[in-house]
C-alpha cells in the first residue's frame, strides 16, 4: 500500500503490475461472511429504515433528540470494538467473538416483539449496536486473514457489496410490509428475527473457526504455518503510518453524519411522502453495491489511503445535494453521491488499517479505526442536530459541505509525503 500518496504515481506502476500477475480469487470465507452480513443487514435494516421517521414522526421528538440517538448508536458499538478486537486478537480465534455479536444482536430482534414505548426500543436497539460493536473486527480480521494480500480491498469490497444487498433489500422489505399491513410494525419485527437466525446459521455452519494468521505469499485460504498472530499490542496502534490513518479518519469523521440527516433533508422539499422514505436507504445502497467491487479494485492497483481521502469529495457534494433540493436530478445526486462515499471508505479504511497492523493485532487495529469514526460520528451527528434547529437543513447541510471540503486537503497532507514500508500489493 502506498500510504505515502506523492509516491502513488511512481508506486502505481509497479503496485498494478504485481496485483496484475496474480488473479483476484473469491475466498470462500469471503463470500461465507458476506452471505451472513447480507441475512444480518436483512433482519437490521428494516429496523433502521422506520426509526427516522418514528422518531421524529410518530414520537413526535425534535432534531435534536434524533440526532442525539443516532449518535449514540455509533458511541454504544464504539465502545466495545476495541476490546473485541483485542479478544479476538488475544485468543487467536476470531469466530467464537464475532459469533457472540451475531448472537446477541439476534437476541435484540427477539426483543422488539416485547419492548413498549422508546425507551424499550431505545434499549434493544442499544442492545443490537452492541452485538455490532463486538462482530465487525473479529469479522474482518476473518477476512483479511482468507483474502490475497494483492487483492485485499477488493475482497472486503466483496464482501461490502453482499453486506450491502442486504441493506438495499433491507428497507425495501419494511416498504413492502407496510404497503400490504399498513402501520404493522410488530411485521415488520418479525421478519427481521427471521433473518437474523438464518445469519447466525450460516456463520456456524459456513465459517470455518481457524486461527489468525499472516497470509503467506499464496493468500486466501490457504493455511500459513510460518507466522503466529502474537499477542496484540494495543500501544502500538496509534504510531507510524497506522497512527496518521486513524488521525486522518477521526477528523475527517467529524463532518460525517448520519445518513438519516441526509434523507430527512432530502424529504423537507416536499418531493417524497412519507411513504417513500426507506426507499431512500435502497437508492443510495444501490449505488453503493454497484460500486464496492470496482472502487475495492482501484484502491488495490492505486493508493487505498487516496481512495479513502477522496471518497469523502463525493461526501461532501451529497451535502450540498441534500441542501439544494427541490429536483430529482438532485435527490437522485445527494444518493448516488452518499453510495460513492461508503464504496470509496468502509472496507477499504478497515483493508489498510489491517494492512498497517502491527504483528497480532488485526483484529485490534480494525477495531481501533472503526472506534474512531465511531466517536467521531457521534459527535458530528449530535452537532449537527443542534445546528440544524439553529439555522435549518439548508444551511445545516451547506455548512458540513463547506467544512468537509476544508478537511478533505488536510487528510490528503497528513498522508502525503510519508513513507511505507510495503506496496499496495505485496513487495516484490
């Protein structure tokens, strides 16, 4: 990986050639751990789809509130990230961490047919954010260690583009239910538990329980008796090149909402009735799953650091679609643009901070940057709540724009100039 992005012209070449020579192999535990996400994003996604409006809607609670909730949705998973990446790490065998998440976020379906009022369902969705926060490192730390060192964005590109049919088909899902039994969202509840036992089943059935390991030059699964995983070293996390990535992510994190702001503006034009609002969740997963593969690509053959960067560009100008409104060319724009961005940052941020890891602490570097963007969002999601009752959506959404795009050349120089000690692919 060129991290050092004034070296990507002269690293591209070669970094291209290297991947070129060795063709891209979907591992099977891959496509296994993206089957699972896909069922999982199933059973959570028509949840999210509705809380939006609920929220705000039927409870009749401010922009503050919700922003205030959908931040706290990030800080309740933040907090356990780390240390399940550090369980995982420490233990060596990722599978039985990454289970109990799965476990305990299904435990949180069963629990939305029983919660009454919002402070019910506030607990069992903090419940299920917590059961997130424990699978996502361990689960990528799985799919570091069973992907091709050249190929690794695309592989958590794979994966992302499984992960995120489920959430296109997610709040389609909830659309449907309630088309056919209006204002039934006890349906809606009973289909996401159905899904999310069918994960559960697929990860114990499909994934194979194996030990962290550093791929050998083969990659994928190919067992590597050669290096141990070690014991994770949680200090090292924040030095060197890792450390300027997980600086770079937190601040640039700051001006990321959540994707329900973006979604609420978009409705304030009037455009949509209510009706149509989970459509919004699969218009912008629809551009996101389309383009996970060939972004993952680019950032393997170019410079994921500057796939990372740059992706937020696309963040930015969804902000200012949002704000703009008053067109479809707009709305269409504001998810196209917002699909761009999680294609060009989720697995390629969690394929370089795995790749910078220090030796035995995948799972802990995975869960560092995740915890990063985690807080960070928290506390954009909240500022932006308050900003938007002071000034409005449009100016709400301008501001973030503006600001974003200030931050976006000081993400690009905080990762310039610097250098890396290995290719995007593997070092000849």
């Amino acid at each position: 990986m060129y991290l050092s992005l004034s070296d990507w012209k002269s690293g591209k070449a070669a970094g291209a050639q290297r991947a070129a020579t060795v063709a891209f192999k979907a591992s099977p535990t891959v496509i296994a751990l993206g089957l699972v996400s896909m069922l999982t994003d199933i059973s959570s996604e028509p949840v999210a789809a509705i809380l939006p409006l609920y929220i705000t809607g039927a409870l009749g609670m401010s922009m503050v509130a919700y922003g205030f909730f959908e931040g706290m949705n990030q800080s309740i998973s933040s907090v356990v990230r780390i240390g399940a990446g550090y369980a995982a790490d420490r233990s060596n065998r990722p599978k039985p961490i990454a289970a109990a998440g799965y476990g305990l976020s299904m435990l949180a379906r069963a629990g939305l047919l029983f919660a009454t009022g919002f402070g019910g369902i506030l607990g069992v969705i903090g419940i299920d954010r917590i059961g997130k926060g424990i699978r996502t490192a361990p689960r990528d730390a799985m799919i570091q260690a069973a992907s091709q060192p050249e190929h690794l964005a695309r592989s958590f590109g794979l994966h992302r583009l499984l992960d995120t049919l489920g959430a296109t088909f997610g709040p389609l899902l909830a659309f449907l239910v309630l088309v056919l039994v209006p204002g039934d969202y006890r349906m809606v509840f009973v289909v996401s538990l159905a899904a999310a036992v069918l994960g559960v089943a697929v990860l114990a059935l499909l994934v194979p329980n194996r030990k962290l390991v550093h791929s050998g030059p083969a990659g994928g699964d190919q067992p590597d008796t050669t290096v141990a995983a070690g014991k994770p070293k949680l200090r090292e996390l924040a030095r060197g090149p890792l450390g300027r990535v997980l600086l770079a992510a937190g601040f640039l994190g700051l001006l990321t909402i959540g994707d329900g702001f973006v979604y609420l503006a978009l409705m304030e034009h009037g455009q949509l009735d209510t009706l149509w609002f989970p459509l919004l969740f699969v218009g912008s997963n629809l551009f996101f799953l389309s383009l996970a593969l060939p972004l993952g690509r680019l950032a393997d053959r170019t410079s994921r650091a500057a796939i990372f960067v740059l992706g937020h560009l696309a963040l930015a100008l969804a902000y200012a679609c949002a704000a703009a409104g008053g067109s479809w060319l707009f709305l269409l724009g504001a998810l196209a643009l917002l699909g761009t961005f999680y294609a060009a940052t989720d697995g390629v941020l969690a394929a370089l901070a795995g790749q910078l890891a220090p030796a035995g602490s995948t799972s802990s570097a995975i869960g560092a940057a995740q915890t990063v963007v985690a807080v960070a969002r928290l506390l954009a999601s909240s500022g932006f709540g308050v900003l938007w009752i002071l000034l409005g959506s449009t100016a709400a959404m301008l501001i973030a724009a503006a600001l974003l795009l200030l931050l976006v050349p000081l993400a690009w120089r905080l990762l310039a100039g610097r250098g890396e000690p290995a290719g995007n692919a593997v070092a000849p």
